[in-house]
C-alpha cells in the first residue's frame, strides 16, 4: 500500500486537506471533504487554524473524538518542535528570524491572546519558552514583576517577551507600548537584558524595538 513513491506524491501535493485525511486515516477517522467543511465552519481547508485550536474544542467535535483530537495536537507538538530545533545551540539573537518563524507557526493562529517569555542565557541561546499568561479573545495581562520572576527562577542572563493578537493585526496598542517602556526601565535598574518585545500576527511579527519603544534606532515591521 505504502511505497516511496506515494510518499513523494503526497509531498508534491498542493491540497492540504488530501494530505490531512491520509494522516487521519492512521487514528482510523475517513474524513470527506465534508467533513472537514463541518469540522472547520468553512469551505477553506486551514489546516494550521485546526492545529492550532485547543485541544478541548477539538475533542468535541464528533468527528475527531477524543482520538483525532490527541493526534491533531501531537502532529502540532511534532512540527513546532522541529521547527524549535533550529534555535537549539545558536545565538538566538543572530538568528533572530528562525526565531520569528517559530513564533508565527505556533501563534499566528491562536483564536487567544496569550504571552510568552524566551528565555536566553549569557550567549543569547536558548534556555527555554515559558508560557506566563492566556486571556481570552484580544485582551490578556500580566504584571512585569511575573516575568521577573520566570527570568530569576530559571537563572536567565536575557529574555524576549512574545504574545499574539488574534486579530492578526501586528501593530502594539497603547497598552503593549506603555508594558514594554515599564518592563524595560525595571530590567535596567536590575540589569536583565530585555532584548525585545514581539508581537506576533497573522504571518508577520513587530518587534518593540525596532519601532523605537526602547531608543532603538530604525522601524520596521518585521515578516517572513
């Protein structure tokens, strides 16, 4: 049934959604093209949107179960960790567009606001992600002093605070603006490096920085 060949067929398939019901046929789930018109409310098969929805959302939807649900969530766990592989032991920084790359696959999608901190060592490589807070739609808070602690408790030397406008629209808010100058004028006085601030959007990033909230030179918007 399985030869090199129908691998390298499916490789060149443009159709997502016929690759998407080969691999769903291993969790023993055939699913028509109405099926997944049903399972994703549209007549554009997104299969990034339906990785990246939670996992009890997915888990109630008759079609997928709680079986399907379980291998949508693994497949994404899968890819964004490959993807995460092309930080390992590199200067984050110099690289910073793999990190952009992983940050727009794993939350351009999110139908939630949530934050997350990059932590970095003396070298700027990667330590680890920390997810620090969730909100609901486009509204999510959090209070610098956590971040803080995140950086101490995991003996960071540098950090890179990152969350998502489900909107899609990159640009800060007054809000992100206001957050970023009080995070960064706290890791002065404590001498943390703050590297930036990302705000990621549907397939494209803004870096704090770079629009001139920490005196930085230069503005730009920043996409694959």
């Amino acid at each position: 049934m399985y030869s090199d060949e129908y691998f390298d067929h499916l490789a060149a398939c443009d159709n997502d959604s016929d690759v998407f019901r080969q691999f769903m046929r291993l969790a023993y789930l055939d699913l028509d093209e109405g099926s997944l018109t049903r399972l994703l409310g549209t007549n554009q098969f997104n299969l990034r949107t339906l990785l990246a929805t939670n996992f009890k959302n997915l888990e109630n939807e008759k079609i997928l179960g709680e079986r399907g649900a379980t291998f949508l969530k693994l497949l994404n766990i899968l890819i964004l960790q490959f993807q995460k592989t092309k930080l390992h032991n590199r200067d984050v920084i110099a690289n910073i567009y793999q990190l952009y790359n992983y940050l727009i696959l794993a939350m351009s999608s999110l139908a939630e606001e949530q934050i997350l901190i990059i932590l970095l060592d003396a070298k700027n490589q990667l330590i680890r992600e920390c997810k620090v807070s969730r909100g609901v739609s486009n509204q999510v808070f959090i209070h610098p002093r956590k971040i803080i602690q995140k950086v101490i408790e995991h003996n960071a030397s540098a950090f890179i605070v990152v969350h998502n406008h489900p909107s899609g629209d990159p640009r800060p808010s007054e809000r992100d603006r206001k957050f970023s100058i009080e995070l960064h004028q706290i890791c002065l006085k404590l001498d943390i490096q703050f590297h930036d601030h990302v705000i990621v959007g549907q397939d494209k990033v803004t870096s704090m920085r770079a629009t001139g909230v920490f005196n930085y030179r230069g503005s730009q918007e920043l996409a694959e």
